[in-house]
C-alpha cells in the first residue's frame, strides 16, 4: 500500500513540475518513478537504505525523495509545488485524458480552475474555441468530469434535477399542507451541487419523515433540522421552520449575503 501511495506522489510531482515548466529530465526521472514504484513488490517502508539504493532505473533524486517522503511523510519539493497551484487545477491533473500542458492551457485561457468550473465551461461550448480541443474532445472530458465529481459525492444538476423534481411533488402530494421548496445550491442552479437543502414549512414530524418511504439519517444537533436519504442516491437536509419565517428563511438559504445586507438586514 505504502508503495502505491509513494508512486502516487510522484506521479503528482511529475505532473505539477511539467504544469509549473519545470525542467523536462526532472519531470521525466518522476514519472519513471511513478512507473517504477507502482509495481514494485517489495513495501518501500520495510527496506533498509542499502536496498533502496539499489532499486534499477531510479534517479538518485528520487532516491532521496523516496527515503524524504518514509521519514517524515512528505516531500518538501511537492508541497511547494502544491502550495502555489490551486487544489481545483490539482484535481484537473487526476481526470484521464487531461495532462498538464491541457490543464496549464484551461488555465491560462479560460481561466478555469476546477472541475466544476471546467464542466460549466464544456456546458457553454468555450472549451471547444481553444486550440487542440473539438467537439468529440469537449463531449470526453465533459462526460469524465461528470463520473470525477459524482465519484466524489458532488450531483450534476443536469444529471438529477428531474428525478428530484419529481421526489419534491411527490413529497408536496403526500403532504398538501407543508410548503416545501429547495434552497441552497439547488434553488440556484448551480451547475455542480455538493449538498441537497429543502426548506419544508412548518416542520416534518419524524413519523412523517419516516412516511416519505426514505430511510432516515441522523438527526441534527440543531432543532427542527434532519437529514433524510432518498432513493439510495441522495442526501437531503431539511430545514423545518414555521409558516412565519418561511419567506425570511427561503431568502436567507438561497440570497448571498450582499443581497441580504441589502434587502433583508
């Protein structure tokens, strides 16, 4: 496990080198590592120096950054690199199909940082204006951004907006006396979506949450607020507030605070 975690901080190294225009026979020599390391059978951690330096076809650089990383955990040359590229662009480098001379060039001139931000991109058809990149190349990487930030527990609004519409009526039908609506992400469209809000007014008692036919999570420590899984695919937090509040607090949820201040505070 150790080896492939090693190979694995190599691979990023040599990524982010090549990403920063690094020296090419340093990139090269950590990619080779990366190789190298990832079907080594042997645990790293369980060899003395002397077999470690015996390893065939290893720099002595990566050597030395092999013996950084057993003892302390960490390799100072990739943490710097890491501290100056922005975690999105570090995510980018993981998505098959997208090396760093892409990633460097969505970057600088789309000034995209992120999978989501690269997803929204793909959705408006500007990856395609960029040289190197077609429609069939814009329609791959979109579809593996979609499968990277499902894989990370992040929907695509696209992706689940009628299945959860059509959750939401089922929920109002059941309930013709509570006033549900989304807030958050969902109110607002957000091409990726991390978490699920439902405002519901006034609030679900947990014998009806229970009637929903979901299966119910944890309560929150906070009153009035649960959380509920649908489907066997989604989380839903719900917001319980009374009929009152219920306008105050849908513009709380999905209002960003400029608009507050202005309109509300």
């Amino acid at each position: 496990m150790v080896n492939k975690e090693i190979a694995r901080q190599f691979n990023l190294l040599a990524n982010l080198m090549e990403l920063h225009g690094e020296n090419t026979f340093k990139t090269r020599a950590y990619s080779n590592a990366f190789l190298v390391f990832k079907k080594w059978d042997e645990p790293l951690d369980q060899m003395i120096e002397a077999e470690i330096d015996s390893i065939p076809g290893i720099a002595s650089s990566v050597i030395a950054k092999t013996k950084e990383y057993l003892s302390s955990g960490k390799i100072e040359v990739l943490e710097k690199l890491k501290a100056i590229t922005p975690e999105g662009i570090q995510q980018l480098l993981s998505i098959k199909g997208l090396g760093p001379k892409k990633v460097r060039q969505i970057w600088d001139e789309l000034k995209v940082e992120s999978p989501a931000e690269l997803l929204y991109a793909c959705n408006e058809n500007r990856l395609v204006k960029l040289s190197g990149f077609g429609l069939k190349t814009q329609e791959d990487i979109r579809q593996k951004i979609s499968y990277f930030l499902e894989s990370a527990h992040q929907l695509i609004y696209g992706n689940v907006e009628a299945e959860l519409n059509v959750w939401l009526d089922s929920c109002r039908k059941t309930f013709p006396e509570h006033r549900m609506e989304w807030v958050g992400e969902m109110a607002r469209l957000c091409p990726v979506i991390s978490k699920l809000e439902l405002l519901v007014s006034p609030t679900l008692t947990d014998e009806q949450i229970n009637s929903l036919k979901s299966e119910p999570a944890e309560e929150s420590e906070v009153d009035n607020n649960s959380t509920i899984e649908v489907a066997g695919r989604f989380s839903v937090f719900l917001h319980g507030i009374t009929i009152d509040e219920f306008n105050k607090r849908w513009c709380e949820l999905i209002m960003s605070e400029p608009y507050l201040r202005k309109y509300l505070l």
